[in-house]
C-alpha cells in the first residue's frame, strides 16, 4: 500500500509519543520527523539500488549545426544501460554501443579527413578544444560519454537531419530518486519497501529525537532488507531460455561505466 509523506510522518510521530499533526510543516518536531523519513528514502535507494528509479528516456540535443553529433545527458539520470537510435532508411531503431573514451577516440581517429563525408566537431571542455572525427552520411553506431554530461556519437544522417535528434533517440536507465518535502508527495516504492522505508525513518527519528535505539524497528529492518536483497537476486536471474547460448545473434554490451576526463 503507497503511503505519503504525511502518512509516514505521523505513524512515526505516534511511535515517539508526539502531539499529533495534520501536515509536516505543523510544528518543528514533525518536520525533524518529516527529514527522517526524506533521509532514510535516500539511504534506502541508495543500498537498494531499487529497480523503479530505471525508466526510459531521450537525450537531448544540442541543435548547434555547427555540433551536429553532440547531445545531452538530461537531468536526474545516473547512468545509462543502453542508448538507440532510429534509422529512417530501415524504419527501426537500433543500438548504438556506449564505447569507453579511449576506445572512442582511436575508432574516430581512423576516419579519413579527406572524405567529403567527414568532418570534425571542435569539443571545448575545460577551456581546452578537443576534435572528433565523424561521419555525416548514416545514423550514429557508436557513442562516448564524457563528464557524465556530454555525449558524443560517431556519426549522423545530413540527408535526413541538420543535427542529431532528441526525438530519434530511445535509451534507458538509472535515475536519481526524488523525494518533495510535501504533505501528499507519495515515495517511488514497491508495497514490500514501504515498510522497509516506515522502519528506517522510524529507526533515525528515535535516535535523533529520543537519543534511544527501537530495538524493534532494527529487527524489522534487517529482516526486510534480507527480504529485498533475496528477491533481487531471483527477479534479475535469467530464465533457463535466456541462458542458453544464442549464435545466431550477434551480442554487445550496452551498459558502460561514465567516463570523464
């Protein structure tokens, strides 16, 4: 059962014993209860690393002719899982592999600067100018990400588009949890991790308002992350078709660490 911020706050302040409230912004104990609970949804996704925080997204772009292969990281997102691109002469989109730095720079190093369908992107970061080679003649197959921020593709389609589109592209992956200090703000959980969440706000708001551990709530907790960590390992368990090996299709890896300078 999804439970608000309000919700979890005054189960919390009923524990403690406190004067009860109708929203967080009441009196100053129910705000201290209120940051326990925003504390403890952070320290929760961040342990858990909890599967509803990845969702899918497009990358912005950069609209600069001038930077044709240049787009953007939006807000919020962590890390990407994989990044595609769509292709209007075969109707589909396809995946554009997310090659690390070095790897990146000696692949578009090899294009032949004397081919009417390469040019350079000048990239400026730190003061310092950086060139790129790419290609202008076919929809991006490979990409670079640099600062957690920039990402650089191999190519684009100049017959099709002016510069690489946000609209073209489809990536997934890893988001920053967002927590509003806000009476009906309900936390991005699963119902087995609400109780999970009540337990570790409860926990902190016990020790910094009472300076007492809840013996209970410990308990709970442990439990419960036991719990969450066992049925991770089960839900990203391939099934037995997926472990079987597959020649037919070629296979790469689309999850690639950031990189920065």
């Amino acid at each position: 059962m999804k439970r608000t911020v309000l919700d979890y706050s005054q189960s919390i302040a009923s524990a403690l014993g406190s004067d009860e409230f109708n929203s967080i912004s009441d009196t100053p104990e129910s705000l201290q209860i209120a940051e326990c609970v925003k504390t403890s949804f952070y320290n929760l996704a961040s342990r858990a690393n909890l599967p509803e925080q990845k969702k899918p997204f497009q990358l912005d772009a950069s609209t600069d002719i001038l930077e044709p292969i240049l787009m953007f990281v939006p807000d919020g997102v962590k890390s990407i899982d994989w990044i595609k691109y769509f292709d209007s002469t075969v109707d589909t989109y396809n995946y554009v592999t997310i090659l690390p730095m070095q790897q990146f720079v000696d692949y578009v190093n090899g294009y032949n600067v004397t081919d009417p369908n390469v040019d350079t992107l000048n990239f400026t970061v730190n003061s310092e100018i950086f060139k790129f080679n790419y290609k202008n003649n076919f929809t991006p197959r490979y990409c670079t990400v640099v600062s957690n921020f920039y990402v650089i593709f191999d190519s684009y389609n100049a017959v099709v588009d002016d510069t690489l589109q946000s609209t073209n592209t489809m990536c997934y992956g890893l988001f920053s949890p967002v927590f509003l200090m806000e009476d009906t703000f309900i936390p991005d959980l699963d119902d087995h991790q609400v109780a999970l969440l009540l337990n570790e706000a409860k926990s902190l708001a016990f020790f910094e308002l009472k300076q007492m551990p809840h013996t209970k709530a410990e308990q709970e907790i442990k439990r419960q992350m036991t719990s969450l960590q066992r049925d991770k390992s089960v839900d990203n368990k391939p099934s037995y078709f997926n472990q079987l090996p597959d020649f037919g299709r070629r296979t790469a890896s689309f999850r690639a660490p950031w990189f920065k300078w």
